[in-house]
C-alpha cells in the first residue's frame, strides 16, 4: 500500500491529521490570548478530573470486590429471589404473548406441518416436471439426426444379417488357407481382395444395425418421458389443491382467537390479571394506555430487590466513593460546557480546501504553517479528513486570503514525477522512524509517496523542487553497490528468504534476496558491507556440508526451536551454522568444525530436555472438578497476574499444576476418555503426577457423600430456564469459601452427591441441600412408564416443553438401547415441581402423550 510521509512532517498532530502548535505567544490580541491561556487551563484541569474519576471508579470497585465474600450467602439468596422473579416474568409476558389456547395452537401447528409438506412435495414435484422437460426436448432434437443416420447406412447396406456374413467369412479364409498351402498366389490374392471387401461390408452393416437401435431406444425413452410428465403434471395438480386446504385450514385454526361471547370474556379477564402480576413484578404497563413506555424505576418488586441487593453489596466507604465520584462527574460535565461556550467566544474562521494540498499548507517540518501562525498571530488548525482549516484567534481576512493564495499557488504549480528503486532499497530510504525521507522532504520542498511493493516513488512539489528530490534519491542509490552471486541448486533447500534476512542484519546490508530460478544471490548496500557479506556467503557456499541429526521419537522438536525461535537463532550464531528442523531430525548445515560445534550444543539441550509423556486416569465425574476455574494458588501469582485478562476468574486446576512443575503439557483427554496427558521431565513429571493423585483422592479435604436419589440430583444439576449464564441449583453454592468441588452426575443414574473442601463448607452446603431436600418432598411424584415408550416423551422436545411450561423436572432413568426389553417392561418416571397443581399437570400431559398406540 501507498506509504504517506505528510504524517511525519506534522508533529504534536491530532489523530484527524490536524496540525496544532504548542505555543500561543505569537497570539497579537491579548483579550484573545487571555482566553487561550483560560482555555488551555481548563483542558488542563478537565484531565486531572478524568484521572481522578477512573483512579475512584477503580478504588470503588476493588472494595466492593473484597468486601462481597463476607456477604456471599445473604448477596446469592437475593441473587436467587431476582432469577426467581425474572423467571416468572418472563413467563408472564410468554402467556400475555400467547393469542391462541394450547388446542388451538396445537391444530395450528398440525396444519401448518401438512400445508409445508404439501408445499415442499410440490416444488420437488415442479423441479422433476423441469427436469423431465429438459430431457424430453434435448432427446426430441437428437431424432432428426439418428433417423438420417440409419438412412445414411441403409443405403450402403448390402448384407441381410450379421450370421450370413459371418459364414462368407469363414469360407473365404477357409479356401484362403487352402491356397496358401498350395502356393497359389494369385488365387490367395484375389480370395484375400474378397475377404477384405466382406470385412467393409461387414462394418456397412454393424453401423446400420447401431443406428437403428439407437433411434428404437430414443423413441422408446421419449414415450416413457412423456407418459412420466403427464402422472407428474397430475400429481401437481393433487398438490396444489392439497397446499390450499392446508393453508385455509391454518389460517381458520390461527386467527380463530374466540369463537363466542364468553370465551372473549375469559380471554381478557385471564390477561388481565396477568397485566396485573406484570406490573406489580416490574412496575410496567402492558396495555396501550397513554401511560405506557413512561418510566417506572422503584414501582416493581425486581426493582426492589436489586436495589437491596446493590445496598447490600455496598458499605459506607463504596457510598462515600460513589459520591464522590457523582461530584466529579457533575463537576466535568460543567467544565465541558465551560470549555465549549469559550471555544464559541473565540473569534474564527472556517475555510475548506482539498485535503490533496496539505502538504503545501504544512510544508515541511510544519515550517510554512508556522510562520503564516507568526505572521498574523492566529492559530490555525488543519482537518485533513473532513477538508477543513479553522483559523482561531482573529477573524482578518488577509489571514485566509492568504492561505488561499498559498493553495492557489499550489495548484497551479503542481508538478508530479515518478522513479522507481530496488523494493528492498524502500526501507532504507525511507530511514528509521522516517529520519531520511524527512530530510528529502525538507530539502527538496516536495511531498513523497512510496509503494513499498512495487519500490515506485510519487514526488509531488513544483517542477524545480521534484528535479531536486530526483537528484537527492539518485545521489542515494549512487550510494549503494550490488554483487552477485550463482550457487549449486542443491543447496536451493537449506538458501532461504529467512537465511538472507539473518544475513542482511548480520552485516548491515541494505538488501540481500535469493532468486531460486537463477540459482543466484543478490547483495545491495554501502560498499564495506557488501564485501564483507560476499565474502562470507562465498565460503559458506564453497565449504558447507549437511550433518543429519536424528531426534529419538517423541521427542518435542519444538525445544530445538525455542520460543520464538530463540534458541535456534541462538545455535546458529554461536556455531556460524544454519539449521532445518522437523519432527524426525535436525539438519545442520556449514562447515565441518561449525556442525561438529553446533552437534555438541545440540546434544546438551536434547540431554537436558528428555521428556516422560504418562497418562494418569481419573474418574469421569471429576472432569468439571479439574478444568473448573478457580483461585490462584499462592506462590503462583507472578506467573498468573490479577490484571490479565486471560485469568478473569481463575486459571484451571491442570493449568496451575502444569506452570507449577515447569511441565510441557498437562491436560485432560476428550470425552469418553478419562485421562490426563502429561508430558515433562522425569522428576517433574513424578512430583505433578503425585500431587494430582493426592487432589483427586481428596487428601487433606473433608469428603461427604450424600445419598440422596437418582431424581433429586437430576433436580439439583438440571439447567435453570432463562439463566444467563446458565447455571443449576448448585451453582450459588460454589461461591462457599472453603468448598473446593460438588460432584453430581444424574446422567449415569447416580443418586449421590459429593461434597469436598473445609469441615465448614461442607456441613454448611450439607445442610442448606438437605432443606431443599425437604421442602421438594410435597412437591414429588412418579407414575410407571413402558420403556418402549420413552421415545415419545422424550422426542420432539415434548419432555423440555413440559418442564419449561409447568416449571419442573422430570427423571427418567436411562435404559440399555442394545437390550431387547419384554413389551410390558416399565420403569418409574419421577417429577419434580415447583408448586403442587403444575405437579399434577405435568403427570397428566406425560401420560396423555405416552398413552395408547398412536405414532406422530
């Protein structure tokens, strides 16, 4: 892409490429100056204010933080009651939502099914009708042809059947051979001139035979392509009336929202009162009143109980920081306002200009700009994106005459050339952090654009100052030298572009680049540089040989490499070599004393990395236990900092045990397996294995298993509706101070829960789920279920439907797929719910979807 170089000329310029000085002395009027200086202060001071606002917020943040986990238990109940009350609301405004009964739109989906089908059946049935089309017209045009065809070699057709050729055939080669053992030459002749005859009579007639075969076949297939086309025109039609039954059946079934006085009565006292929890749940109107949208903060209990739980969280000091900050706020705000009425006191001027000037506007270093600044004792400031100078300070008119005679002026001596150098060289001339290309630019007076790709640089200034930049850029190529060099192409493998960048670097050359088709090598730069890289690059060439270095399997190559390839550069360096790594091996390329050096280094890291890789197993159930996020543990803060982005949360158990043995990798296997894969040096690997054992086995933690059924952990570890995140009835518990994991998995039918961590975590978290252990006691209830007809409770989303209207859950113990059940085979289904008639109601809607012999 086109490099610019106006933005290195504008310094102390904003991010709109707008050039401000620093200084105001040069500003005449000193009511004027007065109000810069006022200006400048309250920018000053709006700064300090906003620094001082995000050090409070800081401050603020990190004591409600600290002070939460004293408050955890009393923060997650209220936490519990708002998920509680947004659940119900949600719910709410689902029914308010619901125009039709569950009948009604249980018949409206049915016909919308069918009317799909049917519509997809005919699209399916237009495309054939397309398709058989195509294929009717594309074999109707080949007739014409295949009937000329079998005329054409009627025609030359003379035999009657393919068996009475074959008879003249052999007869022919019989008395052939007879003559030939006379010796009758002229006899085998003349038989021979007759066989040869029979042989094109025979080919006449195959294609002949071919020929009207071909032309049965394609009469045959078009009559069978049209007696296809007029079933799939009449199967259309039986569609399309089809798709218009469905479709007027959908909509009679969609809008039939009342069909009598009485149920539209029903209908809105129902809303209603659902209108009402609405507003008492979040203080909100849902008719079409003219109250409706309007603010209504503080009137709903969800309100209210945010705001306890907000207060609660708080303490005197956060408060006292939040007022503070709420003054610093209002005392910003008033600055800016300040600011912004100074700024429209300020006398100014706007002009516009196209932004392909601003170079000639600047000038360079800023000069020309500077000094129509000193001269009529304004400030000017240039927006390049939106084509806008603002002079501030004056409203003189002979301040913008003259920058619009200076633009004038630019334009009409606007004079462009264009030179081309080595793409390497780009960099060079540019110089670093633009020092050269500045110098060319103050030098010259002209403006440089320079394609990095392509090395072709734009100069854009009057015709004398781009003749100068020409002589600058050509007195710097003048500079430069260039050798070339030719190589054997079997070391094209081991010549790379990385290699000739390592060199470059090496020894300071402007360019050195490889050129694989020539099999040669080009080095650019000062003359010293040159021969010295020439010189060396000539005995590489002329001594190298390749030492192949193999690596023992398993072995991570990637430790030959180093981070970033450190160590590989730094082998390179010491040893004057240049290395090719895979997975299998380590080719060393150089001298024969440098590959033997670079050998040696190699050995030492290869003794001093040998890695063990072992596979620890570990109960399933554990899984969460060990990639859950959790504290840091100390002595680890260093390699985990708090303000990393990444270790929001906390940093898995394995990810800590891995940096806390210096191990290559420690992770834990995909489902289904079980295992963790560890792979470092021995002694460490022996030490992360034991400490892993003795976290798994829960040493040094109270461990408490509690046998609490099959349906009660599925209750507890079931996904909340509308829980964002989605979380479970266990999850406020992992927050307990001291409570290290919960393990429950109703999926393998487990009735058990374990808990691990402190004495008093654990008896605390043992008594809060034996009180909900209790409380769900009257709210329970199985019914029998034959197991061949679990599918249809479970297909189709039927069971997640059900506990997500009724607000419960069910348990359905997990049968063998590969065993053949007996027909009568039942297994008890148990629900859960959170109030007795939704209880009810969910049994009788399991078992009128499981009952009888239908199938959907």
């Amino acid at each position: 892409s086109s490099y610019s170089f106006c933005t290195l000329l504008i310094s102390g310029t904003t991010s709109n490429m707008s050039y401000q000085p620093k200084s105001i002395d040069h500003v005449r009027d000193d009511a004027v100056k007065e109000q810069f200086v006022k200006e400048r202060e309250l920018q000053q001071e709006l700064a300090t204010i906003r620094v001082t606002i995000r050090g409070k917020r800081a401050a603020r943040d990190a004591l409600i933080e600290s002070q939460r986990p004293k408050k955890s238990a009393e923060l997650d109940a209220l936490e519990k009651q708002i998920d509680e009350k947004k659940a119900l609301l949600s719910k709410l405004r689902s029914d308010l939502s619901d125009d039709t009964s569950a009948v009604k739109r249980a018949l409206t989906n049915k016909f919308r099914d069918h009317f799909e089908h049917a519509r997809t059946d005919l699209i399916q049935c237009d495309r054939d009708s397309e398709l058989l089309l195509k294929k009717y017209t594309t074999l109707q045009a080949t007739i014409p042809d295949l009937k000329k065809e079998v005329e054409k070699t009627k025609a030359v057709n003379t035999a009657k059947s393919m068996k009475e050729l074959v008879t003249m055939r052999d007869n022919l080669r019989s008395k052939l051979k007879d003559a030939t053992a006379k010796g009758q030459d002229t006899v085998v002749k003349s038989l021979g001139k007759q066989l040869n005859e029979l042989t094109n009579t025979k080919n006449r007639f195959v294609a002949y035979r071919d020929a009207n075969e071909a032309l049965t076949k394609a009469n045959d297939e078009l009559e069978k392509l049209a007696e296809e086309a007029m079933k799939n025109t009449q199967r259309m039609q039986k569609l399309e009336k089809e798709k218009q039954k469905h479709e007027k059946e959908m909509e009679k079934h969609k809008t039939g929202l009342a069909t009598t006085d009485e149920e539209f009565e029903a209908d809105k006292k129902k809303k209603d009162a659902i209108r009402e929890q609405i507003t008492k749940l979040a203080g909100e109107k849902t008719d079409k009143s003219e109250d409706k949208g309007k603010d209504k903060k503080g009137s709903g209990e969800i309100f209210d109980l945010v705001q306890k739980r907000n207060e609660l969280a708080s303490s005197p000091e956060s408060n006292a920081l939040k007022q503070e900050i709420d003054d610093l706020v209002k005392e910003k705000e008033a600055l800016e306002k300040q600011e912004e009425a100074l700024a429209k006191e300020i006398p100014h001027t706007m002009l516009k200009y196209d932004p392909e000037f601003t170079f000639d506007l600047i000038g360079p270093g800023g000069a020309v700009i500077s000094q129509i600044e000193q001269d009529w004792g304004v400030m000017i400031d240039v927006r390049k994106n939106s084509g806008e100078i603002k002079i501030r300070g004056s409203e003189n008119k002979d301040c913008s005459e003259a920058i619009e005679a200076i633009l004038k002026e630019a334009k009409e001596n606007r004079h462009k050339e264009k030179i081309t150098i080595e793409p390497g060289l780009t960099g060079e001339f540019i110089g670093g952090g633009g020092k050269r290309i500045q110098r060319f630019q103050s030098e010259s007076s002209c403006d440089f654009n320079v394609d990095k790709s392509t090395g072709e640089i734009e100069i854009i200034g009057t015709k004398e100052n781009t003749a100068k930049a020409l002589e600058l850029i050509k007195e710097f190529l003048a500079e430069s030298t260039t050798e070339k060099l030719t190589y054997d192409k079997k070391h094209s493998a081991i010549l790379t572009g990385r290699l000739m960048r390592k060199w470059q670097d090496e020894y300071e050359c402007r360019t050195i680049r490889i050129f694989q088709e020539t099999s040669s090598i080009t080095i650019t730069g000062y003359p010293e540089k040159v021969k010295a890289a020439t010189e060396f690059i000539k005995e590489f060439l002329n001594d190298m040989q390749v030492v192949h270095y193999p690596l023992k399997k398993g072995f991570p190559h990637h430790i030959v490499i180093g981070s970033g390839g450190k160590t590989c550069t730094s082998i390179e360096n010491k040893a004057k070599v240049v290395l090719d790594i895979s997975p299998m091996e380590v080719k060393i390329f150089g001298a024969k004393p440098n590959t033997l050096e670079a050998k040696k280094i190699i050995d030492a890291l290869v003794a001093e990395n040998i890695r063990e890789d072992i596979k620890l197993p570990f109960p399933s159930k554990m899984r969460d236990f060990l990639l859950r996020r959790r504290p840091v543990m100390e002595g680890l803060e260093e390699q985990f900092p708090a303000d990393d982005e990444r270790n929001a949360g906390g940093v898995c158990l394995l990810e800590q045990l891995r940096r806390k043995h210096n191990a290559n990798s420690c992770r834990a296997s995909p489902p289904p397996r079980s295992e963790i894969l560890i792979t470092a040096k021995k002694e460490a690997a022996k030490e992360l294995v034991a400490e892993l054992k003795d976290f798994l086995e829960g040493k040094g933690m109270n461990k408490e298993v509690m046998k609490v059924g099959a349906p009660f952990v599925r209750y507890m570890t079931v996904r909340l509706n509308d829980a964002v995140p989605a979380k479970t009835r266990l999850t406020p518990f992992m927050k307990t101070p001291g409570l290290e994991e919960i393990i429950a998995d109703w999926r393998s039918n487990s009735d058990v829960i374990e808990l691990m961590g402190s004495k008093e975590a654990v008896d605390q978290i043992k008594g809060k789920i034996e009180e909900i252990q209790a409380d769900v006691a009257d709210r329970k209830a199985s019914f029998d279920l034959k197991v061949n007809r679990i599918g249809r409770l479970l297909g189709g989303g039927n069971c997640s439907e059900i506990e997500k209207e009724r607000d419960c859950t069910f348990y359905i113990p997990r049968t063998d797929r590969n065993k053949d059940y007996p027909a009568d085979a039942t297994v008890e289904v148990t629900v859960i719910a959170e109030n007795p008639e939704d209880l009810e109601a969910a049994i009788k809607e399991a078992e009128n979807l499981t009952a009888g012999d239908r199938r959907y």
